[in-house]
C-alpha cells in the first residue's frame, strides 16, 4: 500500500531517494550497509539537508533500482513497487518494556531537539525529575518528553510535555512516540505522530501542520510508545 506522503512533488534529490527507498522496500539502515556509511547519512540526505557525494550516486541509484538520470533530474518513469523487497517489510516488532528505559521512583524527563524532516533527536540524560502524574502514578518506566517542533500543533506546541506510557499497546487516533532504535541511553531519532492505524509491514500516521497522512516502515521504526497526556509549556 502507497502512503499518501507520495503524492507530494519529488523535486529535490533527498525526496526522490526517499521515494525509491520506500518503493524498493529498503530502509535506510539497508541503504547505508550498501554503502557502507552511517545511517544518518542516508537521513540526512532524505531530508535535503546534505546531498551524497557525487561518487555514490552510481552506487546509490544501483542500490535503489533506479537509473542516475532519474535520480539526479528525475527523468523516465518513476519507480514503482516492488514485490521483491518483502524481506524487508514483513519481520514483526515488539514494543520494548518501559524498564529497559528508565527507573521508576521520580518520573524522568527528556528533553527532544529538531532533527530534520519531522523528526526530532531524543536525548536520553534526564533534564529533570518531577513527581509523576495521575496518568502515570503507578506505571514503572513513565517518563515525560519535551515537545520539539511545529508538525503536531495544535495538539502539542514546542514547548509541551508529552507524558508517556511505553507498556501500552499501539491504539487507533492515538498520539505516539516512535523510535528509529530502542532507547536505551544516549541519543536517538524519533518521531511524534497521531498513530491511525497498522499492519505487519507499516505505520499509518497523522501530523497537523500542515495537515498530511503518511507512513513508515515498523521494521524502520520499531519502538512504539504511547502518549497517555500533556503538560502545556510553561
């Protein structure tokens, strides 16, 4: 299934390398084996906030199944789905217990920086340690997470605290925290989204602002936390 995220214009280089990533059925951890650099590489590129090496790009349309030219200027057809890629989509994830996260007596709060794209980077060294919530009194592994960003308003501002329940299961029209990898100390990519729905393979997700559905692969971004309310920025 297309997300609705393709509708949108391929007119940069980091787009188009995220569109045939994603009809290829690659994630970016695949791309950057292949290319044997860091992952983040390949993310920033998506996000047009670097451009590969003009020596990668042979490899890179290679690794992607598509020509330079399409690459480069986007000429010829587009890419299309391919069924080949279904190693990739198909492994099953589990959601990561709350107490390989954090401690439970005060609540510990991270603090979240813009990272490009959407996306935000989640430092995991606590900037605070309040008293937990009414939502989160007795949940072991609750922690609280500082809204970066503008994509959720208005339903979270920069600014806000995300109050987190990581035991919880995926819901429909639910917000959620995904995470590129499991969060066990330092810093990671995440993502904060309204979860509408999923299946084996994907994410359906919902931001505000501007308005716009889209996915993302489960195996891409494995870790899924719900958020259980919100404190608004003082």
């Amino acid at each position: 299934m297309v997300g609705n995220d393709y509708k949108y214009a391929m007119d940069t280089l980091g787009s188009r390398i995220r569109y045939a990533r994603r009809m290829k059925g690659l994630t970016q951890q695949y791309v950057a084996d292949e290319l044997e650099i860091a992952r983040v590489n390949v993310t920033t590129w998506e996000s047009d906030q670097t451009k590969p090496d003009t020596a990668r790009i042979p490899k890179l349309a290679q690794v992607l199944g598509v020509s330079e030219g399409w690459l480069l200027s986007r000429t010829g057809d587009d890419p299309q789905p391919s069924k080949e890629s279904s190693k990739f989509k198909t492994e099953r994830v589990k959601i990561v217990p709350g107490s390989q996260l954090v401690g439970f007596e005060k609540m510990p709060v991270y603090a979240a920086a813009q990272g490009g794209d959407g996306h935000v980077i989640v430092s995991f060294d606590a900037v605070d340690y309040v008293k937990r919530p009414a939502e989160l009194e007795s949940v072991r592994g609750g922690y609280g997470l500082l809204i970066a960003g503008e994509s959720m308003i208005p339903a979270f501002r920069g600014g806000d605290m995300a109050l987190v329940n990581p035991h919880l299961p995926p819901a429909r029209e639910k917000n959620v925290i995904l995470y590129h990898t499991p969060p066990h100390g330092g810093d990671v990519e995440a993502i904060v989204k309204q979860l509408n729905s999923w299946n084996d393979r994907e994410w359906f997700l919902q931001q505000w602002n501007p308005v716009r559905e889209f996915t993302e692969f489960r195996q891409e971004w494995p870790i899924c936390h719900r958020v259980v309310g919100r404190y608004d920025a003082r």
